[in-house]
C-alpha cells in the first residue's frame, strides 16, 4: 500500500511538473514606453514568463509595421524578450482594416462594402500580409481579432459566404495560409465580443476551425475586464479539443489602472484558479500597463499578476496565503501583520468608488457618471441567466441587476429601446444606424427589465451614498494603517504605497461627492432635506477638486489622468 502511495505521489508530481512546464504563461505589455517595456522583459523572469505580447500602442495592427518608429521598437523588443528566455513573442492585430486601407477596386459596385466574393481581394490582403511580417521576421504569431475592426468583416458583400460565421471563417482560413503555411507562426484567435448575437457566431467559428497552430484566447469575465462580472462562460461553448489562453488585466483599465489602489489578489486567485480546472485551458495572457507609464511591475499592484500565477501553480493555496506571501517577498515578513489589511481591503474600496451597486460608472476608469455604455454595451454579457447581485460594503443587500441596479441609476434616455442611434457611416451602412439597445442588450429589452421613466429615488440614493461613504471610511482607515508601518518600511516602498493610497482616498471622496450632485439632482421632486444635500457636496466636491488640483505627487498617467478627475468634476458642480 505504502508503495502504491509512493508510485501515486510520484506520478502526481511528475504530471504538476510536466503541465507547468508546458503551461503558457503570457504577459501582454501595451504601452510604446520603451524603457518601461524593457523593465517588464526583465522581470519577466522572476514569473517564467514564456510567452509575450505586443499590443495597442506598441501594435495594434499589423499594418503598422509600415511605421518606421512602431516597426523599430516591434524588432527591439522582440529580440530582448528572447534573449531574457521569452520563447514566443506576439504581435496583435485587427482585421479587417478601415476602408481606406483598401484599393476601391475591391468595393462592391463602387460602393462601402469590400467583395469577399474577389479572389483577387484576397490575394491582394494576403500579399499585403506576407510584406508587412517580413518586416517583422522575428515574431512567432498573430493574436487576431475579427471583432470589434475597422471594416466589419460580416458587414462586407459575399453571396458565396452569406452568413458572419462563414465570413469570419473565410477570413481566418485566407490570413492562416500565410501566417502559418508561409511563416510557420502561431495564430491565436481573440474572441472579443459585445453581445449573445456575436458570442453565437464566434463559437461557430472557433469550433469548426482547424490548424496545428491556431489557440483561442477569451477574456477572464464575460464581455470586458469589470470585477463585478462572473468567470466568461464562453469556455463552456468552446469545444475541449480547442487550447484556450485566457486573457486577464492586471493593470485594471476599468478599476483605476494601477494610478490608484487597483489591488484585487482574490478576484485574480479565484478566476485563476477556476480556468486552471479546465483541461483545454493551455494558459494565461496578463495586461501589465495601461499606457504610458502605468506599469504594475515593481508596485504595490504588482500582487495582481502574482495571483494569478499562483492560481494556476498553486491551486492548494488561499487567497489569504497568497497575500502574505507578496507581502512578505515585497516588503519583509515582519512587515505581514500591518500590511495585510492594506492589501486584503484595497479591491473592496475601489469596487465601492469606481462602482456603484456593481456598475463600473467610469469611462475607461475616469469620472462620467452619464456614460451610455455604463448602462448598456458594459453590461451587456453580465448575468442574463441569473441576473441577481449582491452589493456588500455599506449596503448589504440583494438586486435584480437590470431591474433594480440599471433601472434606476441609468437616466431614462439610456434605457429606452427605441430613439437612440448611432450615426450611418455611409448611406449603405446597414447595421450602425440601427437602435443600439436592441442591438446591444435585446434580451434585457425583451423581457421588459427596463422602463423608459426616471426612476432614481432617495432610497436607491441611500445606497449609492452608504456605498460611497463606506469607501471613503476604508480609504482613511488603510491610509493610517501604512503610515503606522512607516518606520518598519523602506522609504521608497513607504512613499509609493501612501501616494497610492493619498489617491485613493482623493478619488473616494470625489466619488461620493459628485455622485450625490448627479443621482440627487435627477430626483423629483426635491425635499429641503435633499436640496441642502446636493449644495454641500457641492461644497465638498470643490474642496476635493482643489486637493487634487494642488497635489504635486508624481503619478503614474496612461488612458487614466488621475488629476483630470477634477475637471471632470467641475461639469457636474455647475449642474451641466
């Protein structure tokens, strides 16, 4: 028995061993900051990074490399990540490209739409392709999106392929004859979408796609990167002989971007450790940046990636482990006890400040509680099946989240299933000028979840503001918790980690403020009690805006301006 024991114990630790040698573990570096870029390679390591990423800025499209300066770095960078040990580098894409980029030759009739049914098109798009990676001859794949482009590929004119799914398979077939046949490149098929309509044809495409070097990578949460969204279900529709990368964002372009406390270590161990569980998931691809120099390598929000890592090395461990560990690599041992509210508690604040109830009421994680998107297209893969939320942190109680949460904190021009639209591209554009909410959220329309009234009341204001307040409490309460430790603490580490958190607390309090002036002010009628309301936190809003305004901290700037919050609060001070 004890021999059969040890011959099991020893095949257990051989086959972990063998899978995590084999495992794909990917960063995604977006930012064209050079020097950033070369310090995330070189850190690389310390996580057995394997597999790179160039996107965004560095490259968002492989056209791109017709740009002298974009091709440079792509080469550079690309070359360092394989000296430091990163076998495989990446490049993205979108295809296809805006219209100009094609020879109006290829227009139907003249017209906005490209002839898929051409074979000279896509002997053009492919010779195209062949010269743009010849440029670029060190890469080892393609990260391809086919959604979310610049020419929609299923709006384009084809009787031959008449359906999205056949399209996006055309295209996929015609771009892998080069990138593999030719080159011999990995193609990993990003499945970015919007709504269930674009989810059904993406899985018909993946699951009936074929090739030795093709992998599908989805997204850790359904549509984008909110923390309030489940684990992506997409991977239940995915057939189990695909090999999926999953895609996580470590620098949160949604919940602060590292600028501010973006410190969430059990959300990340939690999703990680949950796709670890499936057989087909080969790995994981991690956003270290937000542009610029926001880079989470080497700060406090640097904890994001070693979570995941430990989700999928580690799946015996806690979350609560997992945090004691950072601390203790990070900061010394002794150092656990003080810290480990600071980082156990840091996701919760910015879940109660750049969101409310559960939405993400931010543009990009900047101040704009009017955002259309936050009602509809944000929302839109969240929870149709089970459309229940339960808001803790002040407020403690269970919501529908369309019929409740959406309802009344959307302005009524949003929830409406008629009367908002988008503007044509062109007289033939046949999809954009239709009404977005049927487009977007045609579930939630159909099953009467929203109403055309305005439905804000002081109830729902309660909550949002005991949410708010809660976040600025916890906020004050870690601040004091840091400067407690200072004298245990290396200076530099002290200083990085109270700035992040003198921030925090900045935006809290701005959150609270300019959210009872927006929700309150939509309220009618108006009580005394509520008028005298929204005029303090007026009051308090132009305190806050002049704190911001006169801080002189160095921080972090990518898509997310930290100080520009403050202008944005002024809209709503003076009642626009």
């Amino acid at each position: 028995m004890i021999k059969n024991a040890i011959v099991i114990l020893l095949f257990y630790a051989f086959n972990q061993s063998f899978l995590l040698s084999n495992q794909i573990r990917g960063w995604n570096i977006l930012s064209d900051d050079l020097e950033m870029a070369e310090k995330t390679i070189y850190a690389a390591k310390k996580y057995r990074v394997n597999h790179l990423q160039l996107s965004h800025h560095l490259v968002h499209n492989l056209k791109e490399v017709s740009d002298p300066s974009k091709l440079s770095k792509i080469n550079y960078l690309t070359e360092l990540a394989h000296d430091e040990g990163i076998s495989k580098v990446y490049v993205w894409d979108h295809a296809l490209y805006e219209k100009e980029y094609y020879p109006r030759r290829f227009f139907k009739d003249g017209g906005d739409k490209l002839n898929l049914d051409d074979e000279k098109l896509w002997k053009w798009i492919k010779n195209d392709y062949k010269n743009n990676l010849e440029k670029i001859n060190k890469i080892d794949g393609i990260v391809l999106t086919f959604i979310e482009t610049g020419l929609r590929i299923e709006n384009q004119y084809s009787e031959l392929y008449p359906t999205p799914s056949q399209k996006f398979k055309k295209l996929i077939k015609e771009l892998n004859e080069i990138i593999f046949d030719s080159f011999g490149l990995d193609l990993v098929l990003r499945t970015f979408s919007y709504n269930k309509r674009e989810i059904d044809n993406i899985v018909k495409v993946v699951n009936n796609i074929e090739g030795s070097n093709i992998f599908i990578m989805i997204k850790e949460s359904n549509h984008d990167f909110f923390i309030t969204h489940p684990p992506n279900n997409l991977i239940n529709k995915i057939s189990k002989s695909k090999r999926i990368i999953i895609e996580f964002d470590a620098a949160h372009e949604f919940s602060g971007q590292g600028v501010v406390a973006s410190i969430f270590p059990t959300f990340h161990y939690q999703k990680a450790k949950h796709f670890s569980n499936y057989n087909n998931v080969v790995g994981y691809s991690i956003r270290t940046d937000r542009y610029g120099d926001t880079s989470i390598i080497d700060k406090p929000t640097e904890i994001n990636v070693f979570a995941i890592d430990q989700g999928f090395s580690n799946k015996n461990s806690t979350s609560e482990k997992v945090i004691k560990k950072f601390i203790s690599d990070k900061y010394g041992n002794s150092l656990v006890p003080d810290l480990f509210q600071v980082y156990n508690i840091a996701g919760d604040i910015i879940l109660s400040s750049f969101y409310t109830l559960g939405l993400n009421t931010e543009r990009h994680s900047k101040l704009n509680y009017h955002y259309r998107s936050i009602y509809t297209r944000h929302v839109s893969g969240r929870w149709l099946d089970n459309p229940v939320v339960y808001i803790k942190n002040g407020v403690n109680k269970e919501f529908h989240y369309w019929q409740d949460v959406v309802n009344h904190l959307s302005p009524k021009h949003h929830k409406s299933g008629a009367g908002y639209y988008k503007k044509r591209s062109s007289p033939n554009d046949s999809t954009s000028y239709k009404i977005l909410n049927q487009l977007e959220i045609p579930d939630v329309i159909e099953n009467g979840w929203l109403d055309t009234l305005e439905q804000m009341n002081e109830l729902y204001l309660s909550d949002i503001l005991n949410e708010k307040k809660w976040s600025v409490m916890k906020s004050e309460e870690l601040l004091k918790l840091i400067i407690d430790a200072r004298s245990k603490m290396n200076i530099i580490d002290y200083q990085i980690l109270k700035k992040m958190f003198d921030r925090t607390l900045l935006a809290a309090r701005l959150r609270l403020a300019v959210s009872a002036i927006y929700y309150g002010s939509r309220i009618q009628p108006k009580s005394q009690e509520l008028l005298e309301m929204i005029d303090n936190s007026k009051a308090e809003a132009i305190q806050i805006i002049k704190k911001i305004e006169n801080y002189t901290g160095n921080y972090p700037i990518g898509e997310y301006d930290w100080k520009k919050d403050a202008e944005l609060a002024k809209i709503y001070v003076k009642g626009n």
